[in-house]
C-alpha cells in the first residue's frame, strides 16, 4: 500500500468530542489553521477539495476572478499550468500575483531564467 505524501503545508490538528464532531462536520474549516471564520475568504481547491483562507495561502482572492477562484488549486496540489505537472525542480515555477497559477520559467514564451 502506497505511504501517503507529507503535506507541504503547516496545519493545525484539531481534536474535538464525538458529539461537536458530529454537529460541526458540516462546517468548512481552513486546513491551516482550523478555524471557520473568515467564510469570505475561502478558498477550495479544485483537486483534493481542501478549504484555506487566503490569507493562510497567500492566494489574491480579490484579484481573482470567478474562474480563477474556481479552478484554484492549494500548494499541495500545485502543478504548472501548461504542461499539468510539477517540474523536477520546484524552483522553477512562476506563481501569478493575479490568478495565484502556476507555471514553469522553462516553458513560458519568451522563457525566463530564474524568477523575477
């Protein structure tokens, strides 16, 4: 059986009683930072369908438009916008201050170097 992948990402583990369990489950909480606050500012990711605040991202979700916001992806999921794969070097992806995608230095046209 496949080992599961640690997140690239800090969280929060949040223990909670059966019973709060139960009536919370329907709650979308961030998976940073755990809390349900802030529900303007959610984000979920189009892959693994995690909530995150953007804040706890960095994601520019007032830049964003509708479709950005919908196809957003968090950085677990994070793959390049061309070819739909994470390059060997995660160094060489360029993520959009607008749209928060990402894209390899390598393919875009006229191709860059390093990141700006």
């Amino acid at each position: 059986e496949p080992v599961d992948m640690p997140s690239c990402l800090p969280f929060t583990e949040v223990k909670l009683k059966a019973l709060d369990a139960y009536y919370l489950s329907w709650m979308d909480s961030c998976f940073t930072c755990g809390s349900s606050g802030a529900s303007d500012t959610m984000l979920f990711c189009v892959d693994c369908g995690e909530g995150f605040h953007s804040f706890c991202v960095n994601a520019p979700i007032h830049s964003m438009s509708k479709s950005s916001v919908a196809g957003w992806r968090c950085p677990n999921c994070k793959v390049c916008e061309i070819t739909g794969e994470v390059p060997k070097d995660e160094t060489k992806m360029l993520f959009c201050e607008m749209c928060d995608r990402a894209f390899s230095l390598d393919l875009l046209d006229p191709p860059l170097k390093s990141a700006p």
